[in-house]
C-alpha cells in the first residue's frame, strides 16, 4: 500500500559496490553525509568483492554515523545488514585493517553469518520503496545485480520501484559477463559514469586532514591513511555516481545519448561546485537520525492510546 | 514366502456417534517381516507464540551442537537431541514496508502465508498459508486435512492493530487470500470433532447428557474386544495405552466442564475450555498428540494466544498484560516478566514433545515423524523486529533431519525457505512460495 496523501522520503539509495578503492569509501561516506541531510536514505549496502573485511567496515561507518543518535530513537535504531557476495575476494584491500581493528569502532559483523545475500538484502530492500524512489549505484563488477536479474520476481520490483542504475565503470569489467547481462536486461535507465569523469574530478587528499577533524577517530580518515601513501588525491568515478543518483537535476553533470542507456558527461565550469559537494557530503559529522519512516505511525498511536 | 493379511491404516473403532482412530500397529504392515518398510507419515506442526520473545534469553552464543540451552529454552535440554534451532530466519513481508504500525497484525498474517496482508479492517487479503497447501495435498489420506486450533477467544472482526483487521491477528491458517480459518478454542468441540459423528452440542444438551454420560470408550467396546483378539502382546500394549491416553483426555475434560459450572454457570467462555493456562495446553496438545498418533490429520497450526495478546499471567504471578510488558524500554523488571513468560511457555511445549517422543511408531518415536515448529512472527517484542525470528523444529521429519543442532543462516534469510524444505518433507513440491529465494539446505542428514 502506498499513502498518496503522504510526502514521499529522500530517494533510497542501494550502493552495490567491490569496496576495493577509496573511491567506494568515500561514495559511501558521501550517502551517510546525504542521509544526515535527509536528502537520501541508504536502503541496502552490498559488498560484491567476497571480502569480510570490507563488509565489516561498511557496518562500521554505519554505527559511526549512527553515533550521535541517543535516547529513544537509539533504542528503536536498526542497522540494515551489509551484503557480502560469497567467495574469496581476489584481494583484501588493507585500507580496511585499521578501522576493522580500531576498538573505538563499533561493528556487529563477526562471521558470514551477520551479512546477508546480496540478491535478498537488495529485494527486501526495494520492498519499502515507493515507487520510482529509488536509485542503485554499482561501482565494481556486476556479479550481485546479474544474479538479482535471476530471482523470482524481482525483475517486476526493479521497475517498479527503481528510476535510475548509476554505473561507475571502473571495475565493471571484472566479470563482463555480467555486465552484458545488466546492461541487457535491467528494466530501467541506466547512467554510467566513465573512468575519465572520475579522473577528472580527483578528491583532494588535503581535505582528509582540514574537513574531517570532527572525530579523533574516524573510519573514512583511516581509511584513506591506509589506502596509498600520503599525500594523494583518488579519482572520483564512484563519488560521481552517487552525486548524479542522488541529485540527478542539480546541474552537476550533463548527459550524453539518448534512450534508456546513457553517460555522464564533465561539465568543466562545474567541476568546483562538484569537488565542493564531495567534499561537504563525504566529510559530513555525524547527526542524530530520525525515526523510521512510518507515513501513518502518529494517527495509529493515537488509536493505541484509546484502547 | 509366509504373508499375513494387514490390518487397514484406517480402520475405526465404531459405535454410537462414535469413529475412534487407531494409532500405527505392528499388524498395519502388509507383510511379516515388512514392518521395517512401511513408513509411518511424516506430520507438521505449528506452535506460535505471540510478542516476540526475549532473545538473549533463546539464542545460545554458539553454533553447531546443542548443548546448555539458554534460559527460555532450558525446558528442552532434555530433549535437545531432537530439536534444531535455527538463527536469522526473517519475514520481511512482516515489516512495515510502505504499510505504517501494525507489526502484530502483519507478523502473525504473513507467517505461514508469506506475503504482506493489506492493511484493511474490511476487505481482509492475505494468501494461502503453506500449511494449507500440503493439507490440500497430504490431507486426502487422512479424516482432517488440517486442524486448526488456539487457546484464546479471539474476534474475527474489527481493529485489532492500526488499522489491521482481527482477522489476522486472530489466526494462523488461511485456506484462501481472503478466508482465514479460525481456531477451535473448545477442548469438548475438539474432542467431539476427533472423536465423534461432527454434530456440535449446546451446552446445556451436553449437561443433559451428562446425567448419562459414558466414555466414547464404552461405546467402542465391541469393537475393541474383537480387535484386540487380532493383535499380538505388543500392539495389545500400544492399544490400551492409546486408549488409556484417550480416556485420561476425556476425564480432564469432564473435570474442566465441572470446575467450570461451578465457578460461574453463565460464562461466556466455551464450556469446556479451562481456566488454567496449562491445563488447557496440555489438553489441546494431548489431543493433537493423539491425532497425529492415529493419523486423524497430518497438519495442525496452534496459536497458542493471538499476536499482540494482553493475556495476564496470573498463574505465574504475573498480572501485566503481555503485550504492554513486551514494550520494556529496556527496563530490566519489565523484561524479566517476560522472560518469565517466554518460559512458562517453553515449559508447556517441552512437556507436550516429551510426549509425543515418549510414543513409539515404527522404528522410532512418533516425535521423530514429526516436525513441529514452535515460534514467533517477531522477534524482538520491544522493537517489533521481523529478523532473526524465534524458530526451533522438534522431530526429524521422518528420520531425515539431523537433529541435535543450531544452524545459524545469512541475515534476511526468508522464512519462506525453511517452509520450501518442510514441504518437501511433506512430499509437496512447489518452486517458490511468498518470497522464498530457496530451499533452506543444511537441513538434512544426507
């Protein structure tokens, strides 16, 4: 059931992503920084790479950016499982390590057992999507959507739920065959974001040490510290995806083509203003979340008080 | 070859008004020396419990072999070599999804149906829940396709969750989208429906008849003295026992019938139904026991108290409704009460499969042909949480479970792939059922 008197909530987002390079960190901090604006919400979370690991530290900056929710609303929190593809990753990215071993952390993964299948997180998830209030974005092969395409009915759920799949090149071709698959048979349009945009629109590594010193201990910081050698700016491909899926009528980025498949093209007078919202939404602090959103929870508590 | 004529599977004992069934008896097999081959059917069971139950008091901390059960589960330690408890089993059409509050008429709706019901006080629709569909299949073989049956009186209209219909929460089973079938409450109309010609009587006919009463066992005596004539020491043995058992079941109903004149002649609760909690459980479950035993049907559901429930426990001392108390806010008194709850529950169950394995059938128990499921739409009650759900199977589905263990799946594993397997069990095969994504391995021996 859909309330049609309702408002409908900020875009859900599932980020399918091999967490393989800072670039994906730092997409996925950039959701966190638009759930805190409530300009996005994350629906599913999924790693495609097999890596442990990384799935651990995708649970971690949930709970880090969950860290400033207290009371009433803490207690009713619910971290939505991380998707790990099974297998043995190819590479276990040591980026990871620092923040999986940092005490000051809070995770709840131990085991496989605490992810979920990433063809059923991402279903469930679109379960509780309005219509055409949702977005997907890949960043690495395209393995965990392939095998989505396959399930029972989900095929019927991606078109009704979902408006656009931001792809970020990069990595895609790591299992062609199933990007020829997605590319084929997803039932929405699909935006990809080439190597070169990404490459373009380097994150500067100098805003690592000015515009995340909100916490003394952070994931994405440490992150970035363990990933390549100071100093360093990372090509931005799978930020870039994310900005577009999120804001797709912000005038960040132009499009190329036509028809259900097209390309992001730079805009080079924007290319400012985009590092600028990269570095706003992915160095964004922590801030108390709200509540589930439940359209009519208020007018059914009222009628549990009656009774 | 030396052959044998075979007692019928379904053979009855008949007399006035009367159709008693019979356990499985050594002569039911075709043949001397057949005995081992013929294999007793395999039977499902559901025992829900309403409110999520308290998990740090129902997950052990480990995987693999049972071993100490923790607290809530204690009752079946003794037992534990017959039970598997499963971890991360989830229901996500029990959720909110896009559909607001009501988790207790959502988690109770979409348990054994697998889909979202819609949010309607008027116009229910839910699905066909599973159990209906192996007792559409399986149900063919035996006088009930299916029993339904709870513990509570419970109305079947109006709102009894944010704007969910009673209708689901009030049942487990649902023959179609839009029919739910509702429990027997009455261990008498229970009794009379298993035992008699399917003509309810009013209370105050049965009072009447009381003047007389006799035992269903009297009216069956004929036929009992010639069958047992038939039968070697050992079905002689399984027979008076079953029948004893029976009588026993018989005998605590006309004493609940009586208390229950006495405490108030013009109650409004069925006539027969007790004022103790565990009275009445182990009343419906000695009589599920006996169907299942004598293979009146194979598919029972029992919802032991309707989802969202305020039922006081005064027989434990406490006087809290239930559900209010599951809304603890973390308080430690508040979620000891329903801890205490939990277990008293567990408790009633655990003495109910001591039963049923204390039944011997074919080579094994009659536990062991069995699969009864006992859990919860909901988690966490506090939380209203849809994962993780409370789920334990006693029996081995006919031998073919390895029992003895907790098998701990991925997160969002939907329930549904743990129906898909128990139907195959059933010897109903389908490929998907509510949103199942598979057939939920690691289960079997092999």
């Amino acid at each position: 059931m859909q309330f049609p008197n309702a408002a409908k909530p900020p875009v859900g987002v599932l980020f399918d992503s091999a967490m393989g390079r800072i670039d994906d960190v730092l997409a996925l901090a950039m959701l966190h920084g638009f759930e805190g604006k409530d300009q996005a919400r994350i629906a599913a979370v999924c790693v495609s790479s097999g890596d442990l690991q990384a799935a651990r530290f995708c649970d971690t900056l949930a709970h880090f950016y969950a860290s400033a929710t207290t009371g009433t609303a803490a207690m009713f929190m619910r971290f939505t499982p991380i998707g790990l593809a099974e297998g043995k990753p190819a590479a276990e990215p040591a980026m990871f390590k620092p923040a999986t071993a940092n005490p000051a952390y809070a995770s709840s993964i131990k085991s496989i057992d605490d992810t979920a299948d990433p063809g059923t997180l991402i279903r469930n998830a679109l379960t509780a999507q309005y219509d055409q209030n949702a977005a997907v974005v890949l960043s690495g092969p395209a393995t965990d959507l392939a095998k989505l395409l396959d399930m029972y009915g989900v095929k019927d759920w991606i078109a009704r739920k979902v408006r656009l799949l931001a792809v970020a090149e990069t990595g895609v071709e790591a299992d062609a065959a199933a990007a020829r698959k997605v590319f084929a048979g997803w039932p929405t349009p699909i935006v990809t974001v080439g190597r070169e945009i990404g490459e373009a629109l380097p994150f500067p590594g100098e805003s690592v040490a000015r515009d995340f010193a909100s916490s003394t201990d952070h994931p994405v910081v440490d992150a970035y510290r363990a990933y390549r050698q100071m100093p360093y700016d990372a090509p931005s491909g799978a930020m870039a995806a994310v900005l577009y899926a999120v804001r797709p009528n912000d005038g960040y980025f132009k499009l190329s083509g036509s028809g259900p498949l097209r390309s992001l093209v730079l805009d080079p007078e924007q290319k400012e203003r985009i590092v600028r919202a990269y570095i706003e939404l992915a160095s964004a602090k922590p801030v108390p979340r709200k509540p589930p959103h439940r359209p009519d929870e208020k007018k059914d508590d009222k009628k549990d008080e009656k009774k | 070859m030396i052959t044998k004529k075979a007692l019928p599977r379904r053979t009855f004992l008949r007399g006035l008004g009367t159709a008693v069934a019979l356990p499985f008896l050594d002569a039911m097999a075709p043949a001397l020396g057949a005995a081992k081959s013929v294999k007793p059917p395999v039977r499902m069971a559901f025992v829900y419990v309403p409110n999520g139950i308290v998990m740090q008091g129902w997950n052990p901390e480990y995987e693999g072999t049972l071993g100490e059960l923790p607290r809530i589960l204690k009752p079946l330690e003794p037992y534990r070599q017959d039970i598997t408890l499963f971890g991360n089993l989830t229901h996500n059409t029990g959720r909110a999804l896009l559909d607001g509050a009501g988790d207790h008429g959502r988690c109770c709706a979409s348990y054994l149906t697998g889909v979202q019901p819609r949010k309607t006080v008027i116009d229910i629709k839910a699905g066909v829940s599973f159990d209906q569909i192996v007792a559409n299949q399986v149900g063919k073989a035996t006088r009930f396709p299916s029993l339904e049956l709870g513990m509570e009186d419970a109305r079947q209209a109006g709102d009894c969750d944010s704007g969910y219909s009673c209708a689901y929460t009030n049942n487990l089973a649902w023959k179609s989208e839009t029919q739910p079938l509702p429990p027997v409450l009455d261990p008498r109309a229970l009794f009379e429906r298993l035992f008699g010609n399917g003509v309810a009587m009013t209370p105050a006919a049965r009072a009447r008849e009381n003047l007389y009463r006799r035992s269903i066992l009297d009216f069956v005596s004929d036929d009992t003295h010639k069958l047992e004539t038939d039968l070697g020491p050992t079905d002689r043995r399984k027979l008076d026992e079953y029948l004893s058992s029976i009588r026993e079941i018989e005998r605590q109903i006309e004493k609940t019938e009586k208390d229950n004149a006495q405490i108030d002649p013009h109650m409004e609760k069925p006539y027969g139904v007790p004022a103790d909690f565990a009275e009445h459980f182990k009343l419906m479950t000695d009589m599920m026991t006996v169907a299942f035993q004598s293979d009146l049907t194979r598919v029972i559901t029992f919802l032991v108290t309707h989802e969202g429930t305020s039922r006081p426990y005064r027989e434990i001392d406490i006087p809290d409704g239930h559900h209010p108390l599951t809304h603890h806010r973390n308080q430690p008194d508040l979620i000891e009460k329903v801890t205490q709850i939990n277990s008293y529950h567990v408790r009633q169950f655990a003495a109910w499969i001591a039963k049923i394995r204390s039944i011997r059938e074919g080579d094994g128990s009659l536990l062991d042909n069995c699969m009864i499921v006992y859990g919860a739409g909901l988690s966490d009650g506090n939380r209203h949480l849809h994962e993780d759900l409370p789920t334990l199977i006693a029996g081995r589905g006919g031998s073919h479970f390895k029992s003895g263990r907790r098998i701990v799946y991925r997160k969002e594993t939907p329930m549904c792939n743990l129906y898909l397997a128990m139907m195959d069990r059933m010897g109903v095969h389908v490929e998907h059922f509510g949103d199942s994504t598979g057939r939920l391995d690691a289960l079997d021996l092999t």
